[in-house]
C-alpha cells in the first residue's frame, strides 16, 4: 500500500487547493468536520479535512475531534500533520512565525478528549509524555531545512477553550506555566491521535502576539493578514515535505 498521511488545516488553510476526489465518511462518532479532499502527491495519498468545516463555521470548542480522527483511523492514514493558527508568547514567536512544538498543557475542559468514555469501550491509558514526537516531525524539519523555511524546533503550546480570545492575566498566567504559543485546537486531537496509533505532528503559525504581549490590540484582521502571508511559506514547508516523502520512496 502507498503511503497515506492526514492534514489537518486551521485558521487560514481552510482548503488545499483541487483535490482529485473527496470522501463523505461516517464514524461512530458522526461525521467528521467536512468531507475529506483526497490528493496525490508522487507516492504520497494525502487526504485533507478542514479542521473548522468548509465554510470555517465551526468553533473549536464545537469541533468533533474524535470523529476527524476516527475518519482518518478508517482511511488507514500512518500520520496526522495538523496546522494551527496560535499566539505568540515568548519573543522567539513573532507574528508570522512557524513552529513545531514539543510539549503541551492542556486547560481545555468539557470536551469529548478519549476514545474510552463508557464502560463497553476499550480503555487506554496512552503514554503521552512527549505529545508531537514522531517521524512526521522529524521529516518537517528535514523539509524545512531543504527548502530554506524558518521553522522553530520545539516550544510548549497552552490549548485553551475558546472561541474567546485569552485576557492578559490569562496570559501571563500561561507564560509562567511554561507556555510559548496559545492555541485553541491542539487538543484533544493530539491525544486522539496518539490513541488510534497515528503519528501526530503540530505545524504552529503565530497569528499575532497574544494579549497582554504585543503593543497593539488583537484584531481579527490583523490575525487573518498575518495567516494570509504565512500560509504561502506553510504550502512551502508541506509540498518540501511530500516531494522528500516522493524521493525516499
């Protein structure tokens, strides 16, 4: 079989340009986000789900996590690359910035975060010390070197629950947590994918300074301006990704 990878757009890659075919698919969680664009990249299957639906008209507290997950366990993907709009905390993640995080804390809450909710399912206790550890993160900084994207080498992202934008106290609270980025995706979906066995990569665009941080106000058009002008070094750094992919095959 050809290798089968999942991408996962955020804010700012809500397509993946003309797909060759799309799957509709149902889990035993329901429908994921969106139908699932199907592309060929040389020996690469890559199969893309918008993480916010096609019309970006889901939440993330709202998003289906384990049914994007469960859809992309039934395509029989080795890995999930996802792409997360986040701000900036610490001064190495300017606006405009990419990174791949190592580490995560999670104060999301009230979300469907395990596979294992009711007595009849199997329970999992995954390890889960090193949340984006894997060859897909290793492949993304070989990529991001070949094709001479700046790309940032760990980092700790606080996930929050949203869809509110944090306050300055929330912030500095994060900061003296340890935390670099602030997003509101990250989780559950690491923790889902690490529970169907699928390698999980965290690709970080800092949209702008979170609150508290930069000297101006955080405004939606500041954010999408940001994301627009990013997205082309993201495109970048992904097809790198897959024609290496191509190469090694």
């Amino acid at each position: 079989m050809e290798l089968r990878l999942g991408l996962i757009g955020g804010t700012g890659l809500d397509q993946f340009g003309p797909p060759e075919s799309s799957h509709i698919i149902d889990t035993a969680y329901g429908r994921p986000s969106a139908s699932l664009a199907e592309y060929r990249v040389g020996n690469t299957e890559v199969f893309f789900l918008p993480r916010h639906g096609k019309r970006h008209q889901l939440p993330p507290h709202a998003v289906n996590y384990r049914a994007n997950i469960e859809a992309f366990r039934l395509l029989e993907v080795a890995g999930i690359i996802a792409v997360n709009a986040v701000g900036g905390i610490t001064e190495a993640h300017a606006p405009g910035t990419l990174c791949l995080p190592d580490q995560l804390i999670d104060y999301t809450w009230g979300r469907a975060h395990t596979f294992s909710m009711g007595a009849g399912d199997a329970l999992s206790h995954v390890e889960f010390t090193a949340p984006f550890d894997g060859r897909l993160r290793t492949g993304l900084l070989s990529a991001a070197n070949g094709a001479s994207v700046d790309l940032i080498d760990g980092g700790c992202i606080g996930v929050c629950q949203g869809p509110r934008l944090e306050t300055a106290a929330e912030i500095k609270r994060l900061r003296q947590d340890g935390c670099d980025l602030v997003g509101m995706t990250s989780m559950p979906e690491a923790v889902l994918a690490r529970e169907a066995g699928l390698d999980y990569a965290s690709l970080c665009v800092s949209a702008n300074w979170a609150a508290g941080v930069g000297q101006e106000a955080v405004t939606m058009a500041g954010i999408e301006a940001t994301l627009d002008a990013a997205m082309t070094r993201v495109h970048e750094l992904l097809e790198r990704y897959f024609e290496d992919l191509s190469n090694a095959g």
